[in-house]
C-alpha cells in the first residue's frame, strides 16, 4: 500500500498541471526558430546540468541504485517511456496545435490507468468503464471540423500528428507506470536526474545546439522557460506520485487540456501571429469536457 497525503500530492499535482499547460504554448513559439529535436535536446541538458548540480552538491543521488536487481528493467523501461515521450511529444506539435494536442495527450493518464490495472492490480468499476466511453466520445467531437480531413487523409500532416502524439501518450503512461514503482524504492531525484542524463546523450548526435546562437530574445525566454518547466514539472509530478495515489494526480492533471485551450484562445485573441489556434465551435468544446471528465471519471471511478 503506498503512502497518500493529499495535502502534499494535490499542490504538487497542481504544480505540475499549470506547468504542463503552458508546456506546448511555449514550445510552439520556439519551433518558430529551433527544430523539435534540438528544443528537446536543451531541456534536458539544461535539466541534468541543474538538477545534476543540485542534487549532486547536496550528495542526494544515488544512480547505481536504479541498475541493481529487479529495479534495472524498471529504470530502462521508465527511461525509454519518457524519451520517447518528449521527441514524439514535439515532433508532433509540429504539426499540430498546442490545444489539439493537449487534448490528445489526455490519453496518457487514462493509459496510465489502463496499465495499473493490467499490471498493478487495480480494478476497473463500473464508473470507470464509463470514463472510458466519455473520452471514446469526446474525442471525436471535438475534431468534429476536422474529421473529413482525418478520414480521408487529406491532411497527412495533420494526420501524422495525431499519430505521434497517441505514441508521446503511450510511452508518457509506460514511464508513469513503471517511475510509480521505481519511487517505492528509490528517491524520485535518482531516476530523473538519469532521465535527464539519458536524453542529454541520446538526442545529442542529431541536435543542434549551436542554432540557440541565433535565437531572439524571445526565443531565448522561451528556451529558458522550457528548462525550467521540464525541472519543476517533473520533479514536482516525482514527488506527487511518491505521496498521493496514481488515480488522484491523474484526476488532477485532466484539467490541462482545458487549461491549455483557454490559455491559447487568450493568446491568440492578443497576439494572433504568435500560434495558430485550433478552430472551435461549441461542439469542439463540448467534446473537450467530455474527454477531460471522461479521464477524471475513470480516474477516480472507485472514490468520491
């Protein structure tokens, strides 16, 4: 049974949602003047050269413990989860809105679910199963204006977004899975300082760091906002995750799409040139509740 203190996990979680909201906004801005594997590339070198630090000055990491017995296969899959994560999360906001997106990646916690069941045990109630069917419905409903260009392919690119992102919500709900056993063992810092090491090394033969160079200074606030929203973000979703259940910092971060759309719709009502803007009518929106109350309600189906 792994130990719960709401008011420890819920500002956190919090945390973690506000800070994934603006995550894309922010991205698409940069995409502007970086390419997707270099901006990836940044976060975590930037992530691993200060949480290295930190951590590392205080000696409060202990890495070879994730490599010893039954951890090891643990660490490698939570590893490759949130690697592939990133890179499928901003190669598909290249092609795709920050809103749109954000709704997509809403899969992630409910497969974050799905998998606990599968391989944690927990149990599906018929509230659950409902939560499912919300978020099978909404889906469609909120690409109600594009789903003749999704069907048909008449947008390929657009189309192979929203391929990508369904893999960034796989390989998220992998890492979240497997981190959740990796911390009842393991301090939370070990396993991401790792990560950021890992991303830091894998992504740098093909990043290019030398084009931050020649970024505006807009593009440079952006960088920085991006490193410091992957430091505090996860270490605060790490430490959410150790104190509070699986289902209840799901619950909490179903509210990141609607975050994100009404930051966006702002956004782009003052400064139209800065992202584009998912088109919505009241259907997109009606179908975003329903993905987002879909997730909450198999989320927390067993509860109050």
């Amino acid at each position: 049974m792994y130990p719960s203190n709401w008011r420890v996990g819920l500002p956190l979680a919090l945390i973690t949602a506000f800070l994934w909201a603006l995550l894309p906004i922010a991205m698409k801005g940069l995409l502007a003047e970086m390419d997707s594997t270099t901006v990836t590339w940044y976060r975590f070198f930037g992530a691993a050269l200060f949480a290295g630090s930190y951590y590392g000055w205080g000696r409060k990491l202990d890495l070879p413990q994730l490599f010893r017995g039954r951890l090891l296969p643990f660490t490698l899959l939570a590893v490759a989860g949130l690697l592939g994560n990133y890179i499928s999360y901003a190669w598909g906001l290249n092609y795709v809105t920050a809103g749109a997106l954000q709704v997509l990646i809403q899969l992630a916690p409910l497969l974050l679910l799905i998998f606990s069941v599968i391989w944690l045990g927990e149990h599906f109630s018929p509230r659950q199963w409902l939560g499912v069917a919300m978020v099978t419905v909404g889906l469609p409903l909120f690409f109600n204006q594009r789903l003749q260009e999704l069907l048909s392919g008449s947008n390929p690119e657009y189309l192979l977004g929203v391929g990508l992102v369904f893999i960034a919500a796989t390989s998220w709900a992998i890492y979240g899975l497997f981190q959740k056993k990796i911390v009842a063992e393991s301090n939370p810092q070990n396993l991401l300082v790792l990560i950021y090491i890992a991303g830091s090394l894998c992504f740098l033969p093909v990043a290019k760091p030398a084009l931050a160079l020649s970024l505006s200074p807009l593009g440079w606030g952006l960088l920085l906002f991006l490193t410091a929203n992957t430091l505090i973000a996860y270490g605060a979703f790490a430490k959410a995750m150790a104190a509070w259940e699986a289902s209840r910092v799901s619950a909490v971060l179903a509210l990141v799409p609607l975050m994100t759309l009404a930051l966006s719709t702002l956004i782009g009502a003052l400064w139209p040139d800065y992202i584009e803007v998912e088109p919505m009518n009241w259907i997109s929106w009606l179908g975003a509740f329903a993905v987002v109350f879909g997730s909450l309600t198999a989320a927390i189906g067993r509860g109050r």
